[in-house]
C-alpha cells in the first residue's frame, strides 16, 4: 500500500472515496465536513439523512458511506473524530477506529484509493503531532490486499510538516 501526502483541498482530488471528519448528526458543519457537503452538493445530505434516519447519529470512530455527489470522488466516507478532552488514551483509540474504521469500509466497497483529512485536529483541537504518530502508524500497519493508495491531505502547514516528517 502506497502512501502520499498533498497540502491542498480534499474537495479538489478525484479518488475512489475521501473522508469526511463528520459530526455525529452527518448533517454538515464547519471545515472539512462544511466544505464537502457545499461542494458534494444535496445527494450528500440526502444521503445521510437517509442514513439517520436508519441508524440515528453516527457514534464516535465509526463510519458510514455515500455517494460523492458533485465531488471527483466516487463515494464520501463519514468517521466522527473525537473531540480531545485530555483523555489520552480514549481520545487515541477513538482516532485509531476512525481510520481503521474507514479503511476498512473502503475495503468492503472493493476501493483502490482513500484520501483523508487531518480528522479531530481542528475545531476538535486534538494535538496535532500526537493526531499524525496515531494515523500514519495506524495506516501503516493496516494490511490490505484491496487498498493500493492512502493519501492524507492536510489543508494547513503545520499539519503538513508534521505529516512530512513523519512518513519519511
């Protein structure tokens, strides 16, 4: 499995599916999730409301599937981040099944490409450094026979530089 980093919009990379850093009601908010439901368009939040509608909101670390609406993407799919409260450990593992969660809904829908976001480490204020060693061991270590490509996309530079060092 191939690992790749880009500073830019998720938004703007054609891929088999991206991640969104969802909240738990799957109905747009704020920065990344904000931004894919504005571009990815109406089908999206039909979509989750579809999904709502069937299961309630989507739990912490868990994650759920869309279609990409508008998006160069095929499918979205929706992990709920944890907001970091200082609980290390809880916080970590709530991170760690996010990816791990995600990937492996990526496998199940047969998909070669995922592209994520720097899930928790905005407005969830989870440390960034501490966010990046979780993910970029967690993806490293997932094994797939299905998955040839991970890209993390970071919107920021500090985000990016810690992402850069780390997959050197």
């Amino acid at each position: 499995m191939k690992i790749e980093l880009i500073k830019g919009d998720i938004t703007k990379i054609q891929a088999d599916a991206i991640v969104n850093a969802a909240n738990s009601s799957l109905l747009g908010g704020g920065g990344v999730d904000g931004a894919i439901h504005r571009t990815g368009g109406k089908q999206i939040l039909d979509e989750c409301i579809e999904i709502r509608n069937k299961q309630g909101k989507c739990k912490t670390g868990e994650a759920v599937v869309t279609t990409a609406g508008n998006l160069p993407a095929k499918y979205v799919i929706h992990t709920v981040g944890p907001i970091w409260n200082g609980d290390k450990e809880k916080c970590s593992q709530l991170l760690v099944n996010c990816y791990k969660n995600s990937l492996i809904l990526a496998e199940s829908l047969n998909l070669k490409t995922i592209v994520f976001p720097n899930i928790s480490t905005g407005v969830y204020r989870f440390p960034k450094e501490l966010a990046g060693k979780i993910v970029v061991d967690e993806v490293k270590n997932f094994k797939s026979e299905i998955i040839e490509n991970v890209i993390f996309v970071c919107f920021d530079d500090e985000n990016e530089k810690i992402y850069k060092q780390l997959l050197k």
